[in-house]
C-alpha cells in the first residue's frame, strides 16, 4: 500500500530550535509539495519540487525556512530558528506531474513553545 | 485578495439533505479544479477533479465549474454522517492552491 510517509508525527520544542521534518513521497512520484494548515490560513502552499528541483518556494519565509530533496526518496523541510508563530501542522504530498492528484502523508504536528 | 476564498463554515446540514459547498478564485489561468476531503486528524484525500468548465458526476457527488464567473460547486446528494470533514477545494495552473476548507457535520 503506497504512502507518504512524514516524520516526526509530533513535535514540541522551545522557540529557537532547529525543526527538521522529512518525508518520504510515493516510490516513482516526481513532484512533491509542501504545506503548511493552521485555523486561520488554511493550507498553505510553502514549496514544491518537480524531479528533484525547487519549482516555487515563495510561500517560504526564507530567512528561517529551507527545502530541499538531497535524493528522489527523501524531502526535507527545515526551520532555523524556530518561532512560536511557525506552530501549525505540516503536510507533505508527492504525485506525478500529468495527474492532478496529491497524495498526502499524515502530517506533522509541531508546537513550538 | 487571496487567489482561492472558501468559507469555513461550520456547516450544520441533517442527514439526507443536499449540501452545497462554494469556492470562488481569481487567477484565470486555473485549468484543474479539485475538491479534496480531509477527516480529523488526517491528510487530505482527492474526492473530485474536473477540467476546464463544466459538471462532473460521481456517485453521489457533483462538481461544477464556472470559469467565466470563476465559481466552483461541489454538490453532496443524501449527505451521511460519515460524510462530516473538511472539504478544501484546489485549483492548479501548475502549482496547486487550496481554499480555507469548509468544515460540514452532517446530523444523524
């Protein structure tokens, strides 16, 4: 059964700390997103890779957040330093460009206190 | 202005009624429209995709698009409980933009 897989699933840290959260798309998926869903904004686009290459970060607060995708099976979604506001659940989803749907992992719930 | 707005709702419907949920969007080079479900707790799963302008039929469900109003309609006939969740509507002209999500409980 194919699925995206996130970890952590959960992650509470103090306001300053490094964040890492890894996913790992559908085996043969050459597009891969990241979002972010809080109450208030909903789903977020951050960013989204397409054969391993950056197509559009421009949801990124790029003075704290980074992503990048060192290999096909493995994206990364990094934030340095972290800040309470950055609370909010993460979504990872991969899919394949000529089809419209994304498939996505369970998320990553991170707190920061 | 947000290029997808979706009201979040909560929405209360009973059992067995149509429930009708909205999106409007203002990027006119949105091609694929979607409507995605998502539980508690959960990731969202794809329910429906349409192309272009037009209805699509599933079940069900219906999905209806208006371009020239740039409107979308997803249409629930005999609403269930087990149908309560979020539904987030999606639009992409390559990357993929997602509305707020209308959260819609549906009483047995």
């Amino acid at each position: 059964d194919a699925r995206v897989t996130q970890t952590p699933r959960h992650k509470v840290t103090e306001m300053g700390q490094e964040v890492t959260m890894r996913c790992q798309p559908i085996l043969g998926h050459n597009t891969v997103f990241w979002y972010r869903q809080t109450m208030m904004q909903g789903l977020e686009l951050l960013a989204y890779f397409r054969n391993r290459a950056p197509l559009d970060d421009s949801g990124m607060p790029k003075d704290r957040f980074s992503a990048e995708m060192p290999d096909a099976t493995l994206a990364t979604l990094k934030i340095q330093p972290s800040e309470p506001r950055d609370s909010a659940v993460y979504f990872c989803a991969s899919g394949l460009v000529m089809d419209r749907e994304l498939f996505f992992g369970e998320g990553s719930r991170l707190t920061v206190l | 202005q947000k290029e997808v707005e979706q009201d979040p709702g909560p929405l209360s419907v009973p059992e067995g009624a149509i429930v009708s949920l909205n999106c409007t969007y203002s990027n006119s080079a949105f091609q694929y429209f979607m409507w995605y479900r998502q539980y508690s707790r959960k990731g969202p799963e794809l329910l429906m995709y349409t192309y272009s302008s037009g209805n699509k039929e599933d079940g069900r469900f219906t999905a209806q698009v208006d371009k020239s109003s740039k409107y979308i309609s997803l249409f629930i006939r005999d609403s269930q409980p087990s149908d309560s969740a979020t539904y987030l509507c999606a639009m992409t002209d390559d990357k993929i933009i997602f509305g707020k999500g209308t959260r819609l409980h549906i009483l047995p």
